[in-house]
C-alpha cells in the first residue's frame, strides 16, 4: 500500500515571526499514524493544542491563522506547504510563541529541517481527498473579482494568476502552472519567498503586522523596484509564492489532494473559504487509499523518488 509518513527524529529551530516581530522555536517529532498535523502552544500554561482543520482557521489577514480558546498560531501555511510537498501526513508542531518562524520567507528553510528529521514510513494507508466534481468560491465584482476552484484531474496541479499593478510585478510573470506529475517541489516551488512593500508597512506595523519583516525574509519593493540587492530566485518568484501559500492553505484539510486547483488573485481567506465549501459538498469528494504506489496518480507515487532524492 502507499503509506503515510512522519519523520524519524525530533528537529529543532529558532527563527523570528514576521508578524509579530518575536524570537520562537519550533519543534517538530514524529506522529503516530492517522494523527494529522498537531499544532501545540508548548509556551501557554496549559499548554494549547491546534489540531489542523479548515473550520480552526479564525484569521487571514496576512496569513493563515488558527485561534484556540483565546490562544493563536500564525502564519502556519509556509510550513504546511513543505509537509504537502514532502508527503507528510503525521506531525507534531511545538511553537514557543504565537507565530511560526518566517525563516528566509520560504518554504525551503522547512523541507531543509523535514529532511534533517528523515522520513518515516508508517504500517497505515495514505488517505487522499479525490474531487469529483467543481467546487469554486468568488467575491467581488468586476477588476476586483477573485475566485479559486477545485476541479476533477487525476493528480495535483495548479494554475494560478496574480495582479498587483507594480511595475516590480508586472515585470514578471503573473500566472503560472505547476504540475506535480512533471515538478518538484523543491526545484519548482520551494524556494519562492514572500512579498511586501514598503508603503504599506507602516499600516500593516499599526495593525500588529510585519514587525518581523526585512530584505532577510522578504521580497521587499519601493513604489518602483525590488530593493533586495541579489533579485529574485526565479522570473516569476511572485505568483510562484502565491502557488507555495495555497499547497500550505489547501493542506489544512488534513489529506493531500487529487485535482486540479485554478485561483485568479485568491490569497488565505477565499483558499480557506473553498475548502469549507468543499466539505460543505460532500457529494464533491471521496476519501481513497491506494493498494501500491503505482496505482496512485504519478504527482503522488514519484513523490517519494522526487523530493526526498534532494536529502
């Protein structure tokens, strides 16, 4: 059978929240089977545990952010985004504050740390979560329209569209595809760091946001121009990192998807939005297992070949 994965040991760093500004660690151990991804707040007395599910997501605002009894854990999807891309399904998160470490603003700071623990096999099936039919979110009208869908494909890929109205930007490439039958992780997605610019700071430092953020874990641009001295890590890095933040967002569900996810401008609250509609549907999905990994659609079964080849 295709089985689920945890890692072999307990791994450990220190980073900053790019939120809110403040040093944490992170503590990531092996789970047993069917545990999913647990998120605890090892900082609170008592402490306070997240299990990972799309209705725990309380805030969206910059990130995506789950809210227990009174206690948050922050911009969580970069992370979840190297579980998706890595295969792990078991894992518990130990987070000395209320925010996960931005780290150099990607997702590959994570898979480096996932492939310092080791990958585990564990005697229980994968579950995966097939959509049989569309199932699409929208708001706003008109230029300021965004939407996202799920749609049937036998794999995972998605396709997504971006526009800032940035000469930075619009520079580059604003949609792309990513089709994990035929891309790594790693080499395709991993690496793409989030964005921000500096006329906004100020408003977002007053709301409690980006007091972490700098040209260290961060795409930072003026009114013109990128101001990070060595550019961007690939020609279309932008909407690359808005691909990395959905596999995160999308990874809340729990199980790795099968199909096909289109987005035009989407960010964490309409990913949110479309997995609750999606379990809103329940004629929209299947949970399925698979007997050999050659049985599984080929983004999945050369998963293991593919990424973990890199440790």
């Amino acid at each position: 059978m295709l089985k689920q994965r945890t890692i072999k040991e307990q791994v450990r760093t220190i980073g900053v929240g790019v939120h809110s500004g403040t040093k944490v660690e992170l503590t990531l151990r092996p789970a047993p089977p069917d545990t999913g991804i647990i998120f605890t707040r090892v900082d609170l007395k008592p402490p306070v545990v997240f299990p990972v599910g799309p209705m725990e997501i309380g805030d969206t605002r910059m990130a995506t952010v789950m809210i227990r009894d009174g206690a948050r854990v922050s911009t969580i999807e970069h992370l979840l985004s190297a579980c998706a891309g890595l295969g792990i399904d078991n894992l518990y998160v130990d987070v000395s504050a209320e925010e996960i470490p931005i780290m150099d603003g990607s997702a590959s700071s994570f898979v480096y740390l996932l492939q310092q623990a080791g990958l585990a096999e564990q005697e229980a099936p994968k579950k995966f979560i097939r959509i049989l039919k569309p199932v699409e979110v929208r708001d706003g009208e008109g230029a300021k329209e965004k939407w996202a869908r799920l749609v049937p494909h036998e794999g995972f890929k998605l396709d997504f569209f971006i526009e800032f109205n940035h000469p930075a930007v619009d520079g580059t490439a604003q949609r792309a595809q990513v089709d994990f039958g035929q891309h790594s992780y790693i080499q395709a997605v991993a690496r793409a760091r989030t964005f921000g610019f500096m006329q906004d700071v100020e408003m977002l430092r007053g709301i409690g946001l980006a007091r972490g953020g700098s040209l260290e874990n961060a795409i930072v641009m003026d009114e013109y121009r990128i101001l990070n001295p060595d550019g961007l890590r690939y020609d279309d890095e932008f909407v690359r990192h808005k691909i990395l933040d959905a596999i995160g967002d999308l990874y809340v569900i729990g199980h790795p998807l099968i199909c096909a996810y289109e987005a035009h401008k989407s960010g964490h609250a309409l990913n949110n939005l479309l997995l609750r509609e999606l379990l809103a549907h329940p004629d929209a999905y299947e949970i399925v297992t698979y007997d050999s990994a050659a049985e599984a659609p080929p983004s999945y079964a050369r998963q293991l070949d593919q990424e973990w080849a890199y440790n």
